[in-house]
C-alpha cells in the first residue's frame, strides 16, 4: 500500500485511537519551540493538524502541507483561520509549490517515510530566511531498530506503513551537508524514562 493510501486511510481515526508516539511528538514540540516566536511557518506533514493548531498561538502565517488529501481534509474542518493555508504537496520532489521564504520550517514524523533525507534538507535551506530554525522531530532510531513502525489497525486487519531507519547521524550529516548548524537535540521518552526513548528531535538553524 502506497504512503499516500495508508495515510489516507488511517485518517478517520488518526486524531481518536491510542497513539502515544503522536502524542508525545506534540508535547515534545511544544518544549523545544516554546520559547520561540515566528512570523512565517511551514509545517510539514501537518496531517489533522495537531501541530497546527498549537503553531498557530506563535506565528503569523502557516502554510501547513501534507501528503495526503484526507488528512487535510480533517485538518480544514478543524482550522478555520486566514492564517492558515493548506495545500496537498509531495515533499520528495521539487518545492515549487511556494516561493516563500519560512523563518520557521516543522517536519514531524514523515521522514522515516522518505529515503533521501539529502534531498529534505536542501530544499528546507533554501526555502528558510537567514537566521531561521527548521525543526525535526521524528520516531527515534532506537525505537526503530526493535521494529517499532508506523502502523495502525484497519477493518482488514493491521496496516504497517513503509519505513526507512535513518540513524541520528544520517539527520545530522544530512543537515551539516545542506549548511545548517545544529542547534538543539532533544528525545522524548514515555512517563516512565525507563524504556527506549520513543522521539528524537533536532533544531537546525540557518545563519
């Protein structure tokens, strides 16, 4: 099943069914970027909206895209605001879907979905002004190698969800190799701290 069809439809129940991973990817969101302000944001992957809705509290405008046009379907009726612009967009190709420049780029959860993190990073750094963040936050890599995966439960039975493990040292010489500095590495483990952190993310910054 393609990403586009899984996505699509996992959407009826993506905002309802236990997730922890989604939860926690929006509490950790919240930390790192807490204290900043932006006035132009893209939000990757924005799906329903969970992040978008919390972006919109530090922000001027937000175009959020995602790949799949039944998430952004929910994420519409959700957010009803003129600060917001959604659009269906394929981040694995050319971004000449906006000629914006972002102060603010988010990418949360989609890149274990995407092989060539190479590619991400140089079209984040050139569609981010001077002096702005692309932030990451995405499974992290040790939860992957014990086979943890995007995946949910359909009326056909379970759905798993083509994945790539990227190491944390793919994200970062990924980054390094595009021209940003790494400012921030956070993980986000579950209550208990005692287990496999489940997220990793990374604030990159742009001189």
């Amino acid at each position: 099943m393609s990403i586009e069809k899984a996505y699509d439809d996992w959407s009826g129940q993506y905002d309802t069914n236990r997730n922890r991973t989604r939860d926690l990817d929006k509490e950790l969101t919240k930390s790192v970027l807490g204290g900043l302000r932006f006035k132009e944001v893209l939000e990757l992957g924005c799906g329903t909206g969970k992040n978008t809705e919390w972006l919109l509290q530090r922000t001027e405008k937000i175009l959020a895209v995602d790949f799949s046009e039944n998430m952004l379907k929910i994420a519409r009726k959700k957010i009803n605001d003129s600060k917001v612009s959604f659009k269906r967009a394929d981040i694995t190709k050319d971004w000449d879907w906006t000629v914006e420049n972002f102060d603010l780029i988010t990418c949360n959860l989609i890149l274990e979905h995407i092989a060539d993190l190479d590619f991400i990073f140089q079209q984040a750094y050139s569609k981010l002004a001077n002096d702005g963040h692309f932030y990451v936050s995405e499974l992290h890599p040790f939860k992957q190698y014990k086979g943890t995966k995007a995946r949910f439960e359909s009326k056909d039975g379970r759905i798993e969800l083509e994945t790539f493990t990227h190491h944390i040292s793919d994200f970062t010489s990924a980054a390094f190799k595009a021209g940003f500095e790494l400012e921030k590495l956070n993980e986000g483990f579950d209550e208990d701290q005692q287990h496999t952190p489940r997220l990793i993310s990374f604030l990159f910054y742009k001189k």
